[in-house]
C-alpha cells in the first residue's frame, strides 16, 4: 500500500489523512507541535463549501459536535446602518460552523485516530531526501527520520515544506492588517446569536454569539506590522485601550461594548498572505493548504480551501497512475479557485468597495462549491483548469 507522509497536524494534515485513507491510501501527520498548533486561541468559521468537503470522506458530524452554527451575514457601517443582511449561503440544514481552533484541532485529531490513523507530535521538518526510487526520506529536528512514498506538506503558511519544493519561492507578504481576537460572556452587550455581525467604521470589527452567551469577536488593526516581541509584551489592557480607539467615534457603539468587556487575554495575529506560488509540487512532494496559497481571513474560507485541497488531493492520488499525473492535476484544479480567492479577500479600500462585496451574488462562487467523493477524476490538460 502507498504511505503518505504528512507533514503538518493543523486542519489539513488531518483531513488529508483521512481523505487519504478512504482513497486506500496511508499515512502518518508529523506535527512540530508537542499538544498543538500556531495560532490556537483563534476561532474561526468552516463555510458551506468546507463542510461539504469534510461530508465527502464522513467526517462532518464531530465537527458539527463541537461547533455551533452561524448561518446569517450581516454588515454595518459605523453609523450603524446595516447595508447587507441575509444568509451565508444555501441553508442545508448544517450552514456555516463556528468553533475554536483548539477544539477544532481536537476534533480532528481524535476523528483521525478513531479511525486508526496516526500523528506524532514534536517533529519538526529539517529535511527531505528524494531516493533514486521516488521514495522520499523526512529528516526531523529531533534527529528521526521516516520514509514514505510521497510527501504532503500541510505545514502551514511559513511552510518548511514549500521551501523544501522550491528554494526560491517568494516568501509570505504582510496583507496590511494585523487581527486582535477575544471572547467574553459579558450579558449587557448586543448579542449576536446564529449571525456574525460584521461592523465597517473605524476599522473592521465582527462578532457572534454561541449557544452559552459567549461572544467571539475579531478588531482589525491596521499598519505596520507588529513583531512578536511587541505583541508579546502588550497586556490585555493596553491591547483593549489601543482596540477600542479605532471605534471610538463610530455611532454604532458595539465594538466599543465588547472590546472593553474583554477581561481575559486578548490574542493578536499578523496576517500574511500568498498571492501565487509558482510551483505546488516537485518529485514526490506536494503542498495543500496555506502552505500552497494563503488569503486574509476576511472571507472566513483560509480553513474550508485547506479542506477542499484534502479531498481533491485524495482523489487525484486515488484514480490516476502516477505521482506526477496525480499532482498535477490537483494543480490544475485548484489553482485558479485558491488564486481567485486571495484577490477577492483583501482588505476594501472604500464604504463603495465593500458594500460591493458584501453582495450575496458577488460571494456564491465561494460556497456554492461540491465534492462528489464518487466522481472520477481524469488527468486534465494542462491548458485547462476549475
């Protein structure tokens, strides 16, 4: 049987383990992480298309489990003017998912090994040897080594992986945003059940409420990019105080009421992005995910396109012949939709721009998206792509 090595436990790595192994295919997920990921205390949203990939391999129910559901959109302006207000998407009976990466991670990883898959903590990539053969031979910090058939890089944005691929790809871009994220139960704000209330003043601000009162919410903070050291060393305090000013003279008042509720850590992120990646694979070694294209999260779709990779990937690897045939077609399907993700997803420039894009036709291409785990896949030529 063909073994995967899989480089990467976050959101890709396991899905793409399970999708390999309904596809007959197996695999071990080497994460770097001794418990977790980067970037744990975040939430985020898989859409429409995100859990129809996770439906195509049965794996949509423990995440349904552990999330709650957000179905409803809704935009603001900071005089509190609502511009655009309806669903996500199609209601299919599941609608978009909300739910913490942490337990998202959780969720996965326990699936992963309910199936009897297998992922190893506290091995980061160094290396990669090609064999004459085509097998290809991962070297780790801790000084193992493990051999497979083929390598999925699914290690993320700052990917060793990638670099492994090709040691002159350009490296990440600042997207001109850094995120403060937090959670608070406080019951004198504006709630926002079942709808994530997204405000254009200030800045950007979006909010929703789960189930038990808890209101997750998202500021963008705008400029230069910060460094660790400098987000390391802000407190709570000062990152509500330096938050809450960007709203302060909007009329629509909620960023202001949830920020300053915030009692528990505030988290902070700098986004990068990648616009284009020259080459997705090389030999036996492949990229799915942010490590073969990252877009800012405004969309909400960075996790449900690292899905869709998954089960394509999946897919190609299971009906065509070969390596190169297999990764290259799952290229060529990907690629245009990935790309046009990123474009679509940056930050609007004017009130004009983003109520354009707020439009529901404007966004049916991103979820009106279906994987029929039953179809086919034929090589596809290299002039054409979906």
């Amino acid at each position: 049987m063909t073994h995967a090595l899989i480089i990467g436990g976050g959101i890709a790595g396991p899905v793409t383990a399970m999708a390999l192994r309904k596809a007959g295919i197996s695999s071990t997920v080497y994460e770097a992480y001794p418990i977790g990921g980067d970037d744990i205390g975040a939430f985020l949203m898989i859409m429409h298309n995100g859990m129809d990939a996770l439906r195509a391999i049965g794996a949509d129910e423990p995440v349904v489990a552990a999330s709650f559901r957000t179905d409803n959109a809704e935009y603001l302006d900071g005089a509190g003017n609502v511009f655009s207000r309806g669903p996500f998407g199609p209601d299919d009976g599941v609608g978009p998912r909300t739910l913490t990466r942490a337990d998202l991670y959780r969720t996965l990883h326990d699936e992963l090994r309910r199936r009897g898959g297998r992922i190893e903590h506290g091995k980061r990539l160094s290396g990669v040897v090609t064999r004459a053969d085509g097998r290809v031979v991962a070297a780790f910090d801790d000084g193992t080594h493990a051999e497979g058939d083929l390598l999925i890089g699914a290690d993320g944005i700052h990917s060793v992986t990638r670099s492994l691929i090709d040691p002159s790809a350009p490296t990440p871009r600042y997207a001109g945003l850094n995120i403060a994220y937090g959670y608070t139960g406080a019951s004198d704000i504006p709630l926002s059940p079942n709808t994530f209330r997204m405000i254009r003043g200030g800045s950007g601000f979006g909010h929703t409420t789960s189930p038990e009162g808890v209101t997750f919410w998202v500021a963008h903070l705008p400029g230069a990019p910060l460094d660790k050291a400098e987000i390391a060393a802000t407190t709570t305090a000062q990152w509500r105080e330096r938050a809450t000013k960007l709203f302060a003279d909007d009329a629509e008042t909620t960023a202001v009421r949830v920020i300053d509720s915030t009692t528990d850590e505030i988290m902070v992120s700098v986004i990068h992005e990648i616009p284009s990646l020259p080459h997705w694979h090389r030999d036996s070694m492949v990229l799915v995910g942010d490590a073969a294209h990252a877009a800012s999260p405004l969309e909400g779709q960075g996790a449900s396109m690292a899905l869709e990779d998954s089960v394509i990937l999946a897919q190609c690897l299971r009906d065509l012949p070969g390596l190169p045939e297999a990764f290259g077609a799952y290229e060529r399907i990907r690629r245009s939709r990935v790309e046009r993700l990123v474009a679509f997803s940056g930050r609007s420039a004017t009130m004009a721009e983003a109520k354009d894009k707020a439009r529901p036709e404007r966004r049916s291409w991103l979820v009106d998206h279906h994987i029929d785990w039953d179809t086919h896949i034929t090589e596809i030529p290299a002039s054409t792509s979906n």
